[in-house]
C-alpha cells in the first residue's frame, strides 16, 4: 500500500512542478486567443513563459494521507533554472504532526531547511544535496524533474496525452483567464513522459481512466493556475494494494493546484550562508 500510495503522490508532485519534460519549441502566442487542442495551447503558452521567465507562486495539495500548502518563486530559464519555496505539511493522518520545510534549488543543488526535524543542527540548519545524490536516494531522476519546474514543462506532458474537454471564461485572483479542461490518458503519458520517474510510478496494477486537469491561461497567454484532481488516481493506488482503506482516510478530495502570479517581476534566490549549511545526510538517515 505504501510504495502504490508514494507512486501516485511523487506522479502528483512531479506534475506540479512540471517534471520529466523535453524543451519545448516556442510558438507565436496570440493575446485572447482560445484553443481547442493542447499542442496549440502548450506553444503559446511556451511562447509567454520563455518571454517573462520568472513568477511567484502558491501551492495547495491534499492527498488523503497528507495536506500541505506552500509559495515561493522561481526563475524558469533552462539550466539557469532557480526555485526557492515554504511549506507547511500536515501529515497527522500518518501520526506525524505537522511539519515546516524550505527549499531553495539553484546550481544543481538543493537546500532544505526543516526545523521541527527530530535531530538537527540548530547552529546549521540547512541540509545541502546535490541532485545526482537526491537521484540515487529516491529512485527519481532529480535533475531533470527539478531543472525543468517551468510550469510549461507540465502542460507539454498533456500536449500528447490529453485532450481538451471544455473551456469557460473565468479568473485567478482577478485577472481574467480561460479554463481548460483536459483529460489525460496517465499511462500514455507515462510511456512518453515517465522515464525521469526511475521506478518510482508503475501504472501497470492500477485499473486508471483519465486524469482530469484544469488550466488557467491569462489573456497574454500566461499560466494562472494548474490543478489535478487525484481522487480516482489515489484510490485506484489504495485498490491495486490490496489492502483495504484505513478508517478515517480518504481520497475523494485528493488534488495538487498551483497558482502562479507577479510574471516578470524580479525574484532573488541565493543560496544560505555557508556557515548555517550541514553537507552531511538527514538527520538519522544514512
């Protein structure tokens, strides 16, 4: 049950921060323009982002076992790429309470901070890995799934693996956007997409249909919001388990969503002092 139920979370995770993409190749974004198919969405979008590069962003997820919220903000620029964010998780479900987290990603190099962690550092707060280390631990190729967190990343793995069901005029805190509608067919995706994901997600035992996700594009043809909801996914994770469903758990309101804001605006994102950073591994891990 464990290992179907981390498969199904670490898919939603990667599809939030737009994991496992190739580049996309950029095409001419029309202001107010609406679609119908995703390969048109996708390069317009593509187009935009490449154009601003950088946004803040806020992060909602629920997925039964564990909720979390978080913001942050991040340069999307191929290998200059550079993300910083906070998170709040709670994870009493599993009897854990809950915990803060920090990250900032930037040269190859991850930086977390947790300071309700049962052993740390006080005086170095900070654990630093690197992504080929964070590879090797996870089973998940880091490198590609943290270099290419461009939010278009994650909507060129639904460019051919998805189709747009409906569309409706709406906004995100506001700004006026379209809302797209698009089903994804998850093991076609996974065939095209999945090999940053190492053995981490098998689809193989889980009875999936289509995966719906919502899309918000601005009228310059920015990404606003980003949303899956995970329900029918996590609950085929918990069938294909065997086991059945533990009280007081449940997945009908299973989702990831990620709002972004502020395209453009500058953002800074270093890396902590040396003297506050422990190079060495979490603690109690090996």
């Amino acid at each position: 049950m464990r290992k179907s139920l981390i498969a199904a979370g670490t898919l939603a995770f990667a599809l939030a921060l737009g994991a496992c993409g190739e580049e996309t190749t950029a095409g001419q974004a029309s202001p107010g323009e609406t679609f119908t198919d995703p390969a048109s969405l996708v390069s317009a979008a593509t187009a935009s982002t490449q154009e601003k590069k950088s946004a803040h962003f806020t992060m909602d997820m629920n997925m039964g076992t564990m909720s979390a919220t978080g913001e942050g903000q991040g340069l999307f620029d191929g290998e200059n790429t550079k993300m910083a964010m906070t998170m709040n998780m709670d994870m009493s479900a599993m009897g854990q309470g809950n915990m803060a987290m920090e990250m900032r990603l930037l040269d190859d190099t991850m930086y977390m901070k947790m300071p309700n962690m049962p052993g740390m550092d006080t005086s170095k707060p900070w654990i630093k890995m690197d992504l080929a280390q964070m590879s090797a631990l996870g089973g998940v190729d880091m490198s590609k799934t943290m270099k290419q967190n461009d939010p278009t990343k994650a909507l060129e793995m639904l460019k051919d693996s998805g189709d747009i069901t409906s569309t409706e005029e709406s906004d995100v805190g506001g700004v006026p956007a379209t809302k797209y509608t698009i089903d994804v067919d998850v093991e076609k995706m996974m065939s095209q997409y999945g090999s940053g994901m190492g053995k981490m997600f098998d689809t193989q035992n889980m009875k999936l249909d289509a995966l719906p996700v919502e899309v918000w594009i601005s009228e310059e043809q920015l990404p606003l919001k980003f949303q899956m909801n995970m329900g029918e996914l996590m609950n085929s994770a918990m069938e294909s388990s065997g086991q059945p469903m533990p009280e007081g758990m449940n997945f009908d309101d299973a989702h990831v969503a990620m709002t972004y804001s502020d395209w453009g605006e500058p953002v800074t994102i270093e890396a902590p002092p040396a003297s506050e950073v422990n190079e060495g591994n979490f603690p109690g891990g090996n």
